[in-house]
C-alpha cells in the first residue's frame, strides 16, 4: 500500500517525532503535591507515622515529664546524650521537636483537603435532584416486571394508568423517606414514564462527621497539650494537699500553662479505709484481695468553704473541671529519731512504696542529713533502708514476708548506712532511693549484722552510739493525680462524634430506586429496579418489597 507523499517515518530528511510531555511548572508541581497531600492513601501513611513517632518517646525520658530522668540519662550517657539531644533529633523533647510537630500538622493539613472538597461535593449532592432513570434497567439489581395487559384499552387510557401507577410508586417512595422524582422520556417514538428515587445520603452525612470529629480530636489535643498540667502528690492521713505548684511531688505542663490558673483549693486527706476480703465472705481464694479504696477527704475552696468527700479508684472528685484521682495506696511508719544527747534530729511519716500489691510488703528510705555525731565526734548522715511488713510471717529461710495487707503483726526493719548522701552533690535525688557509693553499711547482711527491727510503739539503740530510733504509729497514704485540661471535655465530644457518625456511616445504606412504566403492544410494563452504593445485601428484598406494596396499591 503507498503512503502519502508527505508520510515522515522519522527517519527520512524530515527528522525524528517524538512524544515530550509538557513542562508543569512550578504552579503544576504545587497542584501534585496538594493533591498527593490530601489523598486518603497520604492520610493513612501519615496516621500511622505519627503512632511511630510517638514509640521514641517511651524509650527515653522526656523533659516535660521526667526532668530528673533526663539529668541521669546524661550522666549514664555523656557521649550520646548530645547526639540524641542535638537538633533534629530532639530525643528528649519528642512531641515539641520539629520533625514530630511536621507529621502531625501535615495530618491536620491533609484531612482538611480531604474534608473540605467532599463537604462541598456533599452540599450540592444534598441540593441535587434524583439521578435520570438508565434506558435499560434489566441492568441494574432485583429487577422485576410486571405486566398489565389490557388490548382493548385505547392509548389514553394506558397513559392514565401509567401516569397513575407512577404517581402511586412515588407516594410510596416518599413514604419510605426517599427523594423522588418524576422523569419523561421518549425512546424510539415511545413516550415512558417513570419515578427516580434515592435516599441515604446520611450515609455521607455521618462520614464527614466522622472526618470532621477526627479532625476536632486532633485540634483538642493539640491545644490541651500546650495548656494542660498533670501533677502528683503523695498525701499521708491527716496532710493536706495545696492545688500550688511547688506543693506537688512531681507535675508536668503543656509550653503556654500558666501557674496562676490554677484554681485555689486544698484537700486534706482525712482517712484512707481499705476492705479486704475476709473468711466471712465465702471464698476462700480470695481473701485479702481489695474490696474497695475509699479516702475520706476534707476539700477547702477559695473563699474558705469546707466540704466532705470521698474518692474511689476511677470515681475522681471533680473540682472546678479538674479531677482528682486515687491512683495509690500504702503505708507511711512514723519514726523518729533522736541523737546521742536525746534531741530529736527527724520525727516524720516516710511512705514506702509497695513491692507486693497482694500482700503490700514494702520498701522504704530514710534520709537524716543532720544532727548526729559518729564516734570520732565528727558530724555524720544517716540512711536508713528497710522493709515494712503489715502482718509479718517468717519464712522457712529465716527471711520475713507479708502473708496479709491489713495491719496485724505490722514490722519495721532496717539497714543503718553512715557517711554521705550526696545531698550537696547538685543532682537531684529520689527521696525513694538511697546512693551508698559513699556510706558505710553497719547492719543488715552484708556486714553480718542484725537488721533494726520495730514494732509499733518500740524504741531501738542505734549502732555506734549514734542514738536512737522509734517507731510511733503506721498511719495510711494515699497518692492523689490531679489534672487540668481546658480541652478535655471537647476531646470526649468530638470522640463520641466521631464514633457516632462512624456507626451512622455503618448502618446508613445508600440506594436508588427506579419504577418505570413502558408501553407494550398490548398494555403496560411496569419495571421495578435497584442500584446501591456499596454493598448492601438487603437491596433485592428491598425492590421486591416495593414491588409489592405497588401491585397492592393499583
């Protein structure tokens, strides 16, 4: 076959042809990237960097929570600390650091492009009218007939029924919640008439408010993060807790918290009453398990006014918006002790902190950086570390247990250390935690020496003359949380939106239904048909139900 005169395979005089794509531009390269931003596959990659980034921060402590842990991480780990700390790593600070606060602004940018457009789409949708009636619904699912023959009815007569079988399907429609519409077409000389119908665009409705409440939960978040304040205290029967910031044992706040909101009130702890398990409840394997915590509280407001409480584990007091919560509980012996000449040098409730929930053997430290003389006659400091045991059982190896939590044969021992705290070393210490590096140990095992061991109301010698120590009473503990969130109640709205629009989005289905009526040779068609969005296995019952209803009507 000839080709044309001026063909040009490209290798002729004529030169190559070749397909160059266009340059996008700088405007066109802003387009991809935003459409690639908003995109729901971007989202989802996003959503899950976001739960990656945040595994750093349980790995290593963190400013805003553990300023203390961080100090000791430096010490252990001077030559990594400052690679972690350095910028952009920010190890130490993972949800202020830069790459942390990108990934969840790109999320909060990414789903609104995604929601915003849809809400438009969805408003005009809302407005729209049903969709035109499709030219062939044998297409389309649980499609059914009926025919309605009648040859010697004139044409007027079979438009009259088809004009009346559709209005009776639209009646029926509506009554079913669907929007409708009555459409006329004409095809191959044949005038048809039929009824689009179409619900379930609350479907839509409640996924948006799924997307919009995701979105409100991120910006509660955020703005609770940067105003928020937690902080703990540890409070014995008969103190009191001040809603101050220097009154609490640890505390952490968002960057913009500002102290003076805090709201002025103080609780006093009254009494902690623990329930246990006994005999006389039947159950055998359960005694001395918990019944209940309840601490007896006296809270103090602004202006003075006084008013009893009580607190239970996940029942908080709720004070001006803030709660307070009972997350602990145990026991704090009040010892004191005195010098050489008799003068009382510490006399406080020290708590110990449980080791055996079950049974609340716990561990203690006692810390006395004054007042006493060692037998050279310099000044000296005392650490007392030991365990406490409220109903004290001695194992077959000699050493002692808690075989119950309540206070029935409570014992107190001890091991007595002499030298220096490390107090005025300028590093924080625990007041949990003694540092032996630079002390001598003058009981307990490793110096084969008996342990101090008190009772309740015993007073015992302390080893080289140093003096005294009694234990006066054990009196109860209870450690109080107390929380300050000015958009916590706006995260629980938005989360119950969220998953309510979720559900709404679930159970919602979206369909369009057709009925129309054909003209035939001898009489009428009726058409009846289905189309959902989605999968929605009830949509055939559904058209056969319409379909019968119908047939009842005419």
């Amino acid at each position: 076959m000839s080709r044309p005169s001026d063909y040009d395979d490209g290798s002729g005089a004529g030169g190559s042809l070749r397909a160059e794509s266009p340059e996008i531009g700088f405007k066109g390269w802003l387009r991809w990237f935003w459409r690639q931003l908003t995109s729901m596959r971007v989202a989802l990659i996003l959503l899950l960097l976001l739960a990656v980034a945040a595994i750093p921060g349980s790995l290593v402590p963190q400013r805003s929570a553990d300023p203390n842990g961080v100090i000791q991480y430096k010490q252990d780990h001077p030559e990594l600390f400052p690679i972690l700390d350095a910028f952009p790593i920010q190890a130490f600070d993972v949800y202020g650091s830069a790459w942390f606060s990108a990934i969840y602004l790109l999320l909060f940018i990414s789903l609104i492009g995604c929601v915003l457009p849809r809400i438009a789409h969805h408003w005009r949708a809302w407005r729209g009218q049903p969709p035109k009636t499709p030219a062939r619904l044998q297409r389309m699912a649980g499609y059914t007939e009926i025919r309605v023959s009648n040859p010697e009815a004139s044409e007027a007569d079979r438009a009259a029924f088809a004009e009346r079988a559709v209005s009776e399907a639209a009646r029926v429609l509506k009554k079913l919640r669907y929007r409708v519409q009555v459409q006329r077409a004409s095809r191959r000389g044949t005038e048809e008439i039929s009824v689009s119908a179409e619900r379930g665009y609350l479907r839509e409705t409640g996924n948006l408010i799924f997307h919009v409440s995701l979105l409100g939960v991120l910006i509660s978040v955020g703005v609770g993060g940067v105003f928020t304040f937690n902080g703990q205290k540890v409070v014995i029967e008969g103190e009191t807790l001040v809603n101050q910031l220097i009154d609490y044992d640890t505390a952490t706040s968002g960057r913009s918290f500002d102290s003076s909101s805090l709201e002025p009130f103080s609780l006093r702890l009254d009494s902690l009453d623990v329930s246990y398990n006994t005999p006389d409840d039947g159950n055998v394997d359960a005694i001395g398990l918990v019944k209940d915590y309840v601490a007896n509280v006296t809270l103090t407001e602004g202006e003075g006014a006084e008013s009893e409480h009580t607190i239970r584990v996940n029942h908080p007091l709720r004070v001006h918006g803030s709660p307070i919560y009972l997350i602990a509980n145990g026991y704090a012996p009040q010892i004191t002790i005195r010098n050489a000449e008799g003068t009382v040098v510490y006399s406080e409730a020290m708590p110990f902190i449980p080791q055996d929930n079950l049974n609340m053997t716990s561990l203690g430290v006692v810390k006395v950086p004054h007042g006493l003389v060692d037998t050279s006659g310099a000044q000296t400091q005392l650490g007392l570390r030991g365990f406490f045991y409220p109903t004290q059982t001695e194992l077959d190896s000699g050493a002692y247990s808690s075989n119950y939590p309540d206070l029935e044969n409570p014992v107190l021992t001890l091991d007595v250390f002499t030298g220096d705290l490390g107090l005025d070393s300028g590093v924080p210490q625990s007041v949990y935690v003694l540092d032996t590096d630079g002390m001598e140990q003058l009981t307990g095992r490793a110096v084969d020496r008996d342990s101090l061991e008190l009772r309740p109301g015993d007073t015992v010698e302390l080893p080289n003359g140093l003096g005294t120590i009694s234990l006066d009473s054990v009196p109860r503990y209870a450690s109080f949380d107390v929380m300050q969130n000015p958009a916590q109640e706006w995260v629980l709205i938005f989360a119950l939106l969220a998953l309510g629009g979720l559900l709404w989005s679930l159970f919602v289905p979206r369909r369009r239904m057709w009925v129309k009526a054909v003209p035939s040779e001898d009489g009428i068609v009726l058409q009846y048909a289905g189309l959902a969005r989605g999968d929605d296995p009830a949509l055939e019952r559904a058209v056969e139900e319409l379909r019968e209803r119908h047939r009842e009507l005419l």
